[in-house]
C-alpha cells in the first residue's frame, strides 16, 4: 500500500524516494520477536538466524530502520557499506529506476556518516530480535597504500556490534576498490583483519560478477588461506544486460539475476564455503533457484524495492520448502 505512494512522493527522483522511505521505517516501533516459521530457522558460519532471508547492505547504510525490517519479516540485516571516514558520496543523481526491467543503477559512493556515527546509532538503539551484518568498505580519501588501515579501523570500532561483517572490495563506484580484489591486496587486507578478529567473529568477503572464474578462483583461493567464514555474492555489475542507459554505476535487480546464479554456483562448488546469494532476487522461484545454486542465505534489495514485504515472506516460505 505504501510503495506507490513513496515513488509519488519522490517526484521521479530515486534517492528521494529512498530517503522518505527510510524516514517513515525509522518511526516503525521495535519489534522483540523475529519472523520464524516452523522449519525457517538456519544456523549458518555459527550464527542462529531466525530465517534466512536478509535485506542486503546498502538499502540502510547509516542503520536509520533497524526497528523496522525484522517487523517486516527478514531474517538479518546488513547495514552498510559504512566506512572509517563520513563522506557524501558521489554528487547526485546517482540513483536511477528501470521499472520495466525491475533494475536499478546506482553509483552512490558509500554515502555514510562514518564508523563512529554508526557505532554510537547502535549503541543506542541496543541489540536487535535478528543478527545484524556490517558491510566495511574503504573511505574515498584513503589511497589504496592506507586500505588496511582504513578497513580494520572500522573494524575495530564496530566489533562488538556486529554478527558478522563483510568486507566489500567489489563496490564499482569508488575508484580503485575493486583492486582490493587482487591476491597480494586482499590477503593483506585479511589478514589484518584476521589478527584484529579476538572474538572469531564471521568475516565473509563480497564478490562482483564481473570477475572471470579465474580471478574467482584466485580470490577464494586467498579466502580459504585467510580463514573467511563466507563469501556473499554478488555485488553490483557495470554490464547492462537488459537495459538501455548511458547512466554509469553499478546494476542490480532481475538482469543480474543469471549472472549471481552463475556466480553463486561457481564459489560455493569451488570453496565449499558458506555463501550468501544476493542478485536479482524477485520472485520465490528465485530463491528456490539461488539455494539450488548453492546459497545457504539469501538477501534481498532491488526485488525488495519492487514487490514490498510480500517479497520478504514468500522468500521466507520458499527457504522452507527447500530445506
């Protein structure tokens, strides 16, 4: 019922849209109980979620509606991509809506308020009736040469906070991060955070379709050595299967959806490694074909943004029937 009147309110700008939005969840009062059918439960990379549908980062970057998404049936919440310095991220519009093709470009460059910010929302607001995953990515001023530091910053401040966290090296929309990919980047990168990690919290690492299976392979192969707990696939993808845009950023919803299936599917088999499937999810059958592709949690956004919280609980019913 509130969706239609939400994309009115925008006036055809995407991200007002999505502030509004935001604004109206975080008055949603807080909920003690989490959705959890019979037979919903998953207990994945150690962790107890009460399904295992989640609502993937980026949709509540600075955790403005934490209260609301467990009310509206997910599972886990990733917040997110947060990171150790406030930025504005990239200058507006950035946001752009394909509803035929139930897509999405974005190039939002990790808008946030920064890990103390989102480290102090938390703190207030108290533990949540769901696990909650951070997404950790890298500042915009930090060069490539301060990565590290940058990343276990972050970590650092929010550790007990988290469930899980994630490191995103995948994001198409800040320069140079996708490097953060390479083998002598990324095992640098773990392993800091590996030395950080007191408590063995779950370290999962996000992948973009965009690599080929042999840079695949190279990045798990650097995960297994590094001890991550899971791997979430995937991130956004700058192809344009379906759509006809010159707008640059990354691409989300249903086109993507192959492509996360292809993904999924190549690093759960070559890992072994829990994966969380996240891509083009827009339908029950969706789901039903990413735990087939290897998934053991998936996560919703784009397909969210689409259908609503009936998304939310069909994909719920489906995790069920396929367990």
């Amino acid at each position: 019922m509130v969706r239609p009147v939400l994309f009115r309110l925008g006036g055809g700008d995407a991200e007002t849209v999505h502030e509004r939005t935001l604004h109206w969840l975080s008055r949603v009062p807080s909920t003690k109980r989490a959705f959890s059918p019979p037979g919903a439960r998953r207990t994945v990379f150690g962790i107890d979620f009460p399904n295992a549908v989640g609502l993937a980062a980026g949709m509540d970057k600075d955790g403005r509606a934490l209260r609301a998404w467990p009310r509206l049936g997910f599972g886990f919440v990733e917040v997110g991509t947060v990171t150790w310095h406030p930025q504005p991220g990239n200058d507006r519009p950035r946001l752009f809506r394909f509803p035929p093709q139930e897509a999405i470009v974005n190039r939002m460059g990790f808008n946030n308020g920064g890990a103390r910010a989102l480290s102090a929302r938390l703190k207030a607001l108290g533990p949540l009736p769901v696990p909650l995953g951070i997404s950790l990515g890298k500042s915009k001023v930090t060069p490539l040469t301060g990565a590290v530091e940058d990343y276990v910053s972050s970590f650092r401040q929010l550790y007990d906070q988290g469930a899980y966290f994630a490191v995103n090296v995948s994001s198409p929309n800040t320069p140079g991060l996708r490097e953060l990919q390479d083998k002598a980047h990324l095992t640098a990168l773990l392993g800091a955070l590996h030395a950080e990690n007191r408590a063995g919290r779950p370290v999962l690492v996000k992948v973009a379709p965009d690599l080929t299976d042999a840079a695949l392979g190279e990045l798990l192969d650097v995960c297994l050595a590094q001890g991550v707990a899971g791997l979430i696939a995937t991130n956004t993808t700058v192809a344009r299967p379906g759509v006809t845009t010159t707008e640059t950023g990354g691409l989300s919803g249903r086109p993507l959806a192959p492509r996360a299936l292809e993904v999924v599917r190549f690093v759960a088999k070559e890992s072994g490694l829990p994966v969380i499937g996240v891509g083009g999810i827009t339908s029950a059958d969706d789901v039903t074909r990413m735990l087939e592709a290897g998934a053991s949690l998936v996560q919703l956004y784009t397909g969210f943004i689409y259908h609503g919280p009936r998304l939310v609980k069909q994909a719920v019913h489906a995790t069920r029937e396929h367990a």
